[in-house]
C-alpha cells in the first residue's frame, strides 16, 4: 500500500515522479503508477526546508503551487531509484530518501550546513493529493510536545464519480523540535495546533497543512503510517512495521521483498548489452506494482476476504499484465480473482475499474470475465469460490445493471435480439454513454467467448454452446465492400473492415482511420457523450480483435497472405499506437498467419525502439504496469492471447530464460541455439520441446506449472517453422486458404531488424 516517492508537477500525469525536468512539489507515500488522465493519490505530502528566512515562518512557501517552482528543483544525477528505495538532492541542499513498508513509509531529511539562527529546518505536510481533488472538512492536528501530525481528507477517486478518505499519522526522530504549528494558505502560526479546512470555492483546494520546526540541522526522521479507516490505524500500522526509525534495517527488509517477488525469473544475459537486462527487469518490476493489496483497509466491507484496489483499468491490464502475474505470483492472482468476486457480492457486480473503493468507469467490455476465465482455466484454485466467480460473470452476460457506465454491460437487450451492440441503440433498461458501439460488441463477443470456456471447463454444456453462439456476434458488424481513405483521399488498397448498424440492421459510418495513430482531425475517441464507435483505437486496429476466431477472421480478410498484408500496413502506416494496449496482441498475430517470424521481427522492431531505460522510453504513461508486462512479456519469447490457454512463441531477447513456478517450484527454461546478441539472427528455424521435436507456435500454461524446456535454433532467415496449419493456435473458425499444410505460397528472406521498408517512425499522440 504504501509507495514513497517524490511528487513532481508534471503534466504527463505519471502518478508520481518524472524525469522531465518540471520540480518536485512534495514527498508522499500513497501512489498508482502511470495511470495517465486525473493521476491519483499522491496525498498528504510532506516538504523539507533548510530554514525560513529570517526564522520567521510566514516567509516560507507553503502552498505547493509556490514551494514547487521555487524549492523543488533538483539535478536529475543526484536520483537514486531502485526497488524498495528512492533519493533525490534538491538544489537547496537537502538530500530526501525514502524506503516503504506494508502500510508505512519512512523518509530521511538530510540538511546542509550546521544548526544555529537562522538554520532551522521546517518540514510541512498538508491537506493535498496529486490532482488536488481534496473536498471540503480535511483536517490536521499536531502535537505540540512530540510533533506527531495527525489528519485525514475526503478526495476524489480517479477516473471514476467515487470518493474516499485517507488517513495518516507522522511522527519525527533524530533533531529535537523547536516549535510547531499549522499553516492555511501562505499564512502560519504556532499558536494554533488543530484546523479544519473547506475546499474554498475557486476550484482549488485551499492550502492547508501543519509544520514542524526543528532546533538543528541534524537529519530528521520522517514516519508516515497510512490508513483508509482512522488516524488511529495509521498510527498503528506505523507503530507497529517501523518502531524504531531503523531506516538501513527497513530499507534492507523491503529490497529483499522485491528481490523474492522478481527472483522466479532468471537469464543468461549472452551478450546483450545491460540495458536490454535493465529494461526486462524493470517491465517485470512494473507489474508488479498494481493492483494494490488494501486487505484490512476497506472502510466500505470487511468480510474476512482479500481486498484489492486500483484495478486501473481491467481494459488495460487483462491483456498482459495480470496473465504475467498469473505465471510469476500466482497466490496473488487468486487473492485478486477473489477480491473481484468480494466486490461482487458487495457492489452486485464485477469490476471493470475499481479506484480507491469506488467504481471507476467502463472502457469497452466486462473485462473481469477475462480475468476470471484466463485465472480458473490456468488452474489458479487458492480459496477461491469459483461457483460464485462463475455466477458473476455470468451476469455480466445476462443482467444489465441501472448504470453500466461503471459496470457491466449495456444494451443487451440488443445483443440478444439483434447479435450486435446498435448505434444510437434504445435502451431502456440501463444507462451509460451511448457511444463505442462498435468496440463493445467486438468486447462482449469476446467476453462471451471466454465464459463459454470457462463454461465448458465446469462441464456445463448448455452454457458453453450459448456463449459460443453469441461470441461471434461480431462477425454481425463485418461490412465487406467497406473501403479506407486516407485523409488526403488516397486510397488505402483494402477493403472490408468492421462498421457500426443501426436498429433496424442498416448500416453506420465511422471513417476505419479515426482515432488511429495518424488521425489528426481531433476525433473524440474516449468516453465524451460527443465519442465515436470505438474507444481509444480505430476500427482499423480493431479489425483484429476476434482473439477466438482468428481463422475465420483471415477467411473475410482474404486468406493469410492478405491478412499479413492488411496487419503489416496496421504498423508501417503507424495506424496503430505501441503506447495502447489494443496493438499489444497485433505484434503477434503474424502466428495466426503461419508467419511466426513476423511476430518475432516486429517485437524487436518495437524493442527498444519505443521501450528502453532513458526516461522518455515508454511511449506514453505505464498503464499500471500494462506497457511493462508487454517488454516482459515480449523479451521473454512467450505472448499470451489472454483468456486462452495460449502463449505464442518467439525467441527470447537472451540466450536463455529460466521461469520457476512459485507454486510447483518446477523451473520453464526458453533457450536459444545460435543465439546473436546483435540480433542479426532473430528466426526460428526448429524447436525442441523436453528434448522432442516441436512445430507448434505455441505453448500451454503446463509450459510454466510443469517446467519444460524449449530449445528454439534460430537463423537469420524465416525458415518453414511454425507455418503448418496444425501448427497455428487454436480458433473456432477453421484455417482456410492456406496452400495445403503450409500457411505460405513461398518462403522468402526478411530483412535486417531496422529495414528501412519495416515500419516508420511513430507519432506520438
């Protein structure tokens, strides 16, 4: 729960700190990370101050709208980060470090100069969060003989109509306090030790706080316990995980966690250069930092069951970043799968995005489906209550809820009756932003897909041909003679895409390249009432969201050859986006062509291109750790297509990986024969799987539980591996098209990694 960081003013809205040059406005202890949009937490920041001018308090800037142009700047040398530990030197001197507990943070000041007048350093806390959402009635209360701050405030939760109260306690060690006091705006005083403070009505927060003042410029101590239920619990939780400012001791007890949680996976590094290493680990690092386990914590139910948080959102993290937990923690994964079913006994329904115990907004389909099938057909079991899991999702399927703008799904009545989600639809059952039309039916057809197996596991046979029928309801939307303009006019070569209908079965228009990565008419494409028929991707990219039915889908597409085409022109035109999570699976698709070597050459197109360890090496913000598990993922050789036993098969960027599973204690290794750590020779030419002969592009998930090795000899030519059709993963459709047992008319040589013909540089939006 509690994350230290610093807190820089930054307009990317990672969620915390950022190397952009822009100052740091505090110190605080509760994160998400790269959530993007209204970022969140962030609260109760603490700022340390060699001293106030003159020693007279109303002379330092207490408002962070001041403090943080004014003292926040640092030299980005002076950063230490690694897990379990962050530092920073501001320019003014002071040197900030910081380590983490359960539900406890612990910060060092380090001042310069020595104690005297005139040398009195002042460390602030007030009522703020990151997005200075603070609402009215926060408040704050110090001691005047020990100095211990205690508060709490009412904030609003991101990306969702919820709000929640945090509460902290801060207590300090090493000088001796001179005085103390509260601040509101630019104004302090020691005469007063309590406030209570409104929101004012500017649409800012009005400033608030507390201070402490101490009597020499030796280090001071900071301990900030967190708590969503008290200030009593705070203090409880920090009384009770750091009791003696042992700041080595806990730095060395939280490294050592992180060390355990990233220890399952292990290379050979072959001659990759540190960076590709760095950049692996820091992809497996981040996903690991959301969701956030609030057990115990919950002020809304506390039924004896796990409970996490900043699920930020589903729609972001069931593609990669929760199935790579499912491999590298899997107790964890079941002590979320079983949070999800709590939240659905309490709300009524699964989560699609859960913000600090508020329902966050719907994007697309009912996503935790996804979750709950890929966690119960991998055999995750630890506690959890799948008769109820497999009765939530299965009113996902069945039940609108009032608002589904927060969960669920919308217009089933449609769905049912009709086979797709209409434009302008009439619905009256429940309510939500009438937009998106087109995604949310290739979403729910997909979520229907994966109950059906999750049906199908539990023997339930009635179920798994009723899902699988309406899963491939968006075969309803395919318009076949559709064509796709550029905005100049010219015509793009490719016709039949996805196109929105209306009640009464005629056809909508949506343009295929709107809200793609080179629309730059400013298409709405989010969740504004004036939005489109897609959410955050073009029908383009979503032309290739039918992770179940990918034969059928090359069949419309004109067979292999074209659908290789159409998705090499999705990534050289740069229609797509690396930096969303739609284009995570079209990397891979190329499997489904029988052109796994594609695959392989468009990851390491993508890596380190747009990934790499400078600061600007993501292609947008994290996701909550969703762009980290696509490098993990990608740089390890194995892709899932979540909710499928499926992961699809490239060589890993390292001579080897071993994965051992934390479950079975049985060690996966990938390891590449000819590896070139240049990457010249980057194709499959035959695979060995426990020492057999292997053809399939793919693995199950017996892969990882089961430990097996796969000995992948690679080339610098595409060679005939992995391109028979019974070596193509699974689809419901048939494979057709194919010339015979091979998915290619001919072999042919690809190019070097960075071939001038292979992709251009992306615009970043």
């Amino acid at each position: 729960m509690a994350k230290a960081v610093a807190d820089t003013t930054s307009g990317s809205n990672q969620g915390g700190f950022t190397l952009d040059d822009t100052p740091i406005s505090g110190f605080s202890a509760l994160h998400d990370s790269g959530t993007g949009g209204s970022p969140s937490l962030g609260n109760f920041p603490l700022f340390p101050y060699v001293s106030c001018p003159g020693d007279d308090i109303d002379r330092c800037d207490f408002p962070k709208q001041a403090r943080a142009p004014r003292h926040g700047q640092f030299n980005a040398s002076s950063v230490v980060a690694r897990p379990g530990y962050f530092e920073v030197t501001l320019n003014t001197g002071i040197q900030a470090k910081m380590t983490t507990t359960m539900h406890a943070a612990l910060f060092q000041f380090t001042f310069p100069g020595t104690g005297g007048d005139g040398s009195y350093p002042l460390i602030l806390q007030d009522l703020t969060d990151l997005s200075d959402s603070r609402q009215d009635n926060g408040t704050i209360s110090v001691d005047a003989s020990t100095g211990r701050i205690t508060g709490s405030g009412r904030f609003q939760s991101s990306f969702s109509q919820g709000q929640y109260v945090a509460y902290f306690c801060t207590d300090f060690s090493g000088s001796k306090i001179l005085d103390n006091g509260i601040f509101v705006n630019s104004r302090a005083t020691t005469d007063a030790k309590n406030l209570t403070i409104s929101r004012s009505i500017n649409g800012y927060p009005l400033p608030g706080g507390a201070f402490v003042r101490f009597s020499s410029s030796d280090p001071v101590f900071a301990r900030v316990g967190l708590s969503f239920i008290s200030s009593e619990q705070a203090c409880s939780n920090a009384e009770a995980e750091i009791p003696d400012y042992d700041f080595e001791g806990i730095e060395r007890t939280a490294t050592d966690a992180w060390k355990q949680k990233l220890s399952p996976i292990t290379i050979s590094q072959g001659g990759v250069d540190d960076d590709f290493v760095k950049n692996f680990y820091s992809g497996i690092y981040r996903t690991m930092v959301n969701p956030q386990n609030y057990t115990g914590e919950n002020p809304d139910f506390n039924t004896g069951e796990p409970y996490f948080d900043s699920f930020y959102c589903l729609w972001d993290s069931f593609r990669s970043q929760i199935p790579f937990l499912t491999i590298t923690d899997p107790d964890a994964v079941a002590e979320m799968i079983r949070s999800l079913i709590d939240t659905y006994r309490y709300e009524g329904w699964l989560p699609d995005c859960r913000m600090t115990f508020s329902k966050g907004y719907t994007q697309g389909g009912s996503n935790a489906d996804v979750i709950l099938a890929d966690g119960f057909l991998k055999g995750i079991k630890a506690g959890i209550d799948w008769d109820t899991g497999y009765e939530a999702v299965v009113k996902d399927a069945e039940v609108e809820p009032f608002d589904w703008s927060s969960n669920g799904r919308g217009g089933l009545d449609s769905w049912k009756g009709l086979g797709y989600i209409p434009i302008e639809d009439l619905d009256v059952k429940g309510f939500g932003t009438m937009t998106r039309s087109l995604s949310r039916t290739l979403e729910y057809s997909y979520n229907d897909y994966v109950i059906a197996k999750f049906a199908e596991l539990r023997n339930n046979t009635a179920d798994t041909e009723k899902y699988l029928r309406s899963s491939e309801n968006w075969k309803s939307l395919y318009k076949p003679d559709q064509t796709s303009k550029f905005a100049t006019g010219q015509d793009t070569g490719f016709v039949g895409f996805f196109q929105p209908k209306y009640l009464n079965a005629t056809w909508g228009y949506q343009d295929p390249l709107w809200c793609s990565n080179i629309d730059n008419a400013g298409t709405v494409c989010s969740l504004q009432n004036t939005a489109h028929e897609t959410f955050e991707s073009s029908i383009w990219e979503y032309g290739f969201f039918v992770p179940h039915n990918q034969g059928d889908l090359i069949t419309l597409y004109g067979g292999p050859d074209q659908f290789v085409r159409r998705l090499d022109f999705l990534h050289d035109e740069n229609i797509t986006y690396i930096g969303n999570e739609p284009a995570f699976l079209t990397v891979f698709q190329y499997h489904y062509a029988g052109r796994p070597a594609l695959s392989a050459k468009r990851a390491h197109f993508y890596i380190p291109r747009y990934f790499d360890t400078t600061p600007e090496g993501l292609p947008g913000n994290d996701d909550s750790g969703a762009m980290g598990s696509f490098v993990a993922f990608s740089m390890m050789g194995l892709f899932p297509n979540p909710g499928q036993d499926v992961y699809l098969i490239t060589p890993p960027f390292f001579e080897s990986v071993n994965i051992t599973h934390p479950t079975t204690g049985k060690t996966a290794i990938i390891r590449n024969v000819n590896f070139d750590p240049t990457y010249g020779a980057i194709y499959i030419q035959s695979a060995t799987l426990n020492g057999e002969p292997y053809t399939k592009n793919w693995v199950d998930h017996s892969f990882f539980t089961e430990g097996k090795e796969l000995v992948l000899t690679l080339g610098r030519n595409e060679s005939t591996w992995g391109t028979a059709v019974a070596d193509l993963p699974p689809s419901i459709g048939e494979y057709t098209g194919f010339n015979r047992t091979s998915s290619r008319r001919r072999l042919r040589t690809i190019g070097s990694r960075y071939a001038p013909s292979f992709g251009q540089e992306m615009r970043f939006v």
